[in-house]
C-alpha cells in the first residue's frame, strides 16, 4: 500500500517567502489619509464642467442685472420706521378730529365771516330802500337777508364739520394696516364734531328757512 505524503509543498513555501523578500510585506492601505474635499463642487442640476466659481459669477451677474433694470430686492420692513408712520398717522387724525369738533362748535355760535356776511347785506338792503320802499321790502331787504346770510355761513361750517368727522371715522377702514389703531379719544372728538355738524345743519337750514323764527310781518 501507497504511503500519501501530507508534508507541504517546500516550492509553494519558497515561492511565498520569495515574494515576501522580493516585495516586502503587502501594503496596507492607510486609512488615516482623509480624502482631498473635492474643490469648486457643483450644485446639482447644473451642467457638468461648469465650476462653482462659474455659478458664483453668474450669480452677481444676474443681480447686477437686476440692479440695472430697477428690481429692488425685498428687504425686512423697519420697526422704526413703520411706527413712525402710524405715530404721523395718528397725529393727523387726532388734528382733524379736533378740528372737526371746532367747526361743529363754530357753527353754533357764530364766526365773525358770519356777522360780516350779516352786515354787507345789511347794507345793501338801505342802500336799496334808501330811496324809498314798502316796510315788508325794508324787513325783507335790511334784516331778512342778514338773518339768511349768518344761517348760509353757520351751515357751511356745519357741514365741514361733519364731513371732516366722517372722515377720521371712516379712514382706518380704507388706510393701511400700520393706520388702522386708532386711539379711542380721536374717536370721541370726532364722533363728537359729527354730531356738533348734524346739529348745526339742522338748525341753520331751519333758520334759511324761517322755520324756527320767522321774520316780522309790517302789520305786526
């Protein structure tokens, strides 16, 4: 019976340690070499050979574009700047409500424009009777249309004020949102030169009119 020989081949031995001597160990990878970053990386979508630099220029060329042709970039609204303008905003409707109230007032009592529009039609009415007249044209020519002229006055200043009052009522709906705070006493005064300029249209029309008081009769 055959023997089997289990000794290894000494020529595969001598063919590894040849190897070994010839080339020295089998290199190792050294993994404490961080990969170079990879320069002018490119975002995705964009055509490749083109270079970040590339992007980047092409970037401030379409805003230097945009410059030229008058695009303004959206910026964040300044604080300061927006409560400026409603301060101003608030200061010129408090000013018109306090003039509405003063107008609303003015036409109740009477304005010196009123006592003048008085007296020239005083005067015209002698000059017109002057050279004689009926008692009912003197009333008529010399105190009637005074009387009518001081109504016609009031009412004008009646009727600012209500439109003036309407006005800083109605403005916060149609201002801008920064506008639309309204301090509660420019409400007040303007509700009140409203009613103040109701009140005096009310009366001066009934004045005009003679519906109030009306003119002396030459009999009585």
């Amino acid at each position: 019976m055959r023997r089997m020989n289990t000794t290894p081949s000494t020529a595969t031995t001598d063919d590894t340690e040849e190897k070994e001597t010839a080339g020295g160990p089998a290199a190792v990878p050294d993994v404490t070499k961080k990969a170079a970053p990879e320069e002018d990386a490119v975002p995705d979508g964009v055509a490749p050979g083109v270079t970040a630099s590339d992007v980047t220029e092409m970037v401030v060329a379409a805003t230097d574009a945009a410059a030229e042709d008058g695009i303004e970039t959206e910026l964040e609204p300044d604080p300061y700047a927006e409560a400026e303008a409603a301060a101003a905003a608030g200061a010129g409707t408090g000013a018109a409500a306090v003039v509405a109230a003063g107008l609303g007032i003015v036409s109740l009592t009477g304005a010196w424009t009123g006592r003048v529009a008085a007296e020239r039609e005083t005067l015209i009415g002698q000059i017109k009777t002057s050279g004689g007249g009926s008692a009912a044209q003197q009333i008529s020519e010399i105190y009637g249309d005074a009387w009518h002229s001081t109504a016609l006055v009031n009412g004008l200043f009646a009727l600012l004020a209500l439109i003036i009052g309407v006005f800083v009522l109605v403005r916060p709906a149609f201002g801008a949102p920064s506008e639309r705070p309204q301090a509660g006493w420019v409400r007040s005064v303007a509700r009140a030169g409203v009613a103040l300029g109701v009140l005096g249209v009310l009366i001066s029309v009934a004045m005009y009119f003679d519906l109030i008081v009306s003119l002396p009769s030459a009999a009585g």
